[in-house]
C-alpha cells in the first residue's frame, strides 16, 4: 500500500524529492480508503521526511477525526508526534486525539506516553486533563520504561509547567539505577525537567553528576550548560560534577586559560 511504501522509505532515511511528492500525490487520490493507522503511518513518513505536505496533513487531519473510533494507542501516540514534530496542531485533530487518548489510556505503553506527551508539550498545548490521566498511566507502566522515554515525560511534563510530583519521583527512581543508559541528551533533558519542576531528587541527581564527569567529552557545551544550570537552580553542589565541568571548561577554551 501507499502508506506502507511511504514508512519503508522513511523508516531506512531514504528521501527523494520527486518520489516523495508522487507519494503524496496518490495519497490524496486515495485518502477516504486509508485505515486509521495507514493515515498514522503516512504522517509519520512526513514527519520522518520533514516535508510538511500541508494539503496532505490536511486531509489525513480530516479523515482522522471521521475514523476517530478506530484509533487505537500507538495510532494517537504517532499521529499526535508526526504533526507535532511538523510543527502542526489542528484543534479539532489534537482535541480528538486528546479524547481518544483518555479513553483508552489503559492500553497505552511507555513508548505511547512519551510520543504523545512529548508532543502536546512541544506544540505548547498545556491539556490538564490529559496530563494528569497520562500521569496516573505513566506512573502504573513505569517499569522497565526505556532511557528515551523517561526523559521525554519528565521533559514533557515541565515544558507545560503541569508537573507532577508523585510521577517526577517514580521517573527519579526507574531513571537513577540506570542513568549511564542514558545518552546526553536524554541527560540534559532529564536534568533540565527536574530542575524546572524545583524537584531536587538528591539520589538521582547524584548520579546524574557522577554520570556526567565519567563521560564530560561525549556532552555538548550547550547539555552542559544546561546541566550546570539545572544544578545551580537546584542548590545542588555536586563537587567532582562541578570541579570536572571546571577543568573541562578550562581544556575546551584556551584563550580562558590565558586571560587567567
């Protein structure tokens, strides 16, 4: 099918101009007979692309709220990160999925929290009641939640500024044991949530830190920066974390060490 042929191509990063604008051109043509997750699927190949199609988007945003019955989790999860990642939120497309997505939250897995609520919080759309049903999901499936995951919620929840203290600590506690899983950004991201919410979680935070100095050169003076901030905000003086961030800085810029 045409939108199986558009997540393959996505799915391996192969993009082509002329053949992505054929694909999106037969869609059109044959819209009314997508399935719920054919029409996810097609957005996420846009998004995946970066090719925000908008007659296309349009119409999958149609057809979506018609066939809003079928959806099930991982078709609201990806449908609502696709338009978001294209910097796209029709009201009646997000109020939808918004609803189905509280209908059938107990169906939702980690990997559908994070997508949704990552993309809600992007477009900036501060939806109490689906946080807070989300929080309550988030905190029942929260075992063996995946690094990318954690720190998408936790970063999700801040942006939006409806954070949750009962669900900040079940992600503290299922991120500190393995925090060296998590990539840099996740790290920063994770540091940035806690330190926004005004959550000090001293255990993760600590191993946060030690983390950080075991591995300073894999971070990006930007992560950095944002770490050190989320320290400082805190009133946390993590002292290897600080002394290491110290000696890195003074390595990295060489015109300070001269000034000095």
């Amino acid at each position: 099918s045409l939108s199986n042929t558009a997540w393959a191509f996505a799915k391996c990063g192969l993009w082509n101009e002329q053949l992505v604008n054929c694909i999106a051109d037969q869609c059109l043509v044959h819209i009314t007979t997508f399935s719920t997750q054919s029409l996810s699927q097609t957005a996420w190949a846009m998004a995946e692309w970066c090719t925000p199609n908008e007659r296309l988007m349009n119409a999958i945003s149609e057809e979506l709220v018609k066939k809003a019955a079928d959806l099930h989790p991982a078709s609201i999860a990806r449908t609502a990160w696709s338009f978001s990642s294209l910097v796209l939120s029709p009201a009646r497309l997000m109020d939808m999925l918004s609803d189905r997505a509280m209908r059938c939250i107990d169906d939702f897995n980690t990997e559908d929290f994070a997508q949704l609520s990552w993309a809600f919080a992007n477009m900036r759309l501060a939806d109490v009641n689906l946080f807070s049903v989300m929080a309550s999901g988030v905190q029942r499936k929260i075992s063996g939640a995946l690094p990318a995951e954690l720190a998408n919620i936790a970063w999700a929840f801040s942006k939006v500024n409806v954070s949750n203290e009962e669900l900040m600590a079940a992600i503290a506690r299922e991120a500190a044991p393995q925090i060296q899983c998590f990539k840099a950004a996740e790290v920063a991201m994770l540091t940035w949530a806690f330190a926004v919410a005004g959550l000090h979680q001293r255990e993760l935070m600590t191993e946060i830190g030690t983390q950080v100095s075991s591995r300073i050169e894999r971070f990006s003076p930007p992560q950095l920066s944002h770490i050190a901030w989320a320290f400082g905000a805190l009133s946390l003086n993590h002292t290897d974390f600080m002394s290491t961030l110290a000696r890195h800085l003074w390595q990295s810029f060489p015109s300070f060490k001269a000034q000095g």
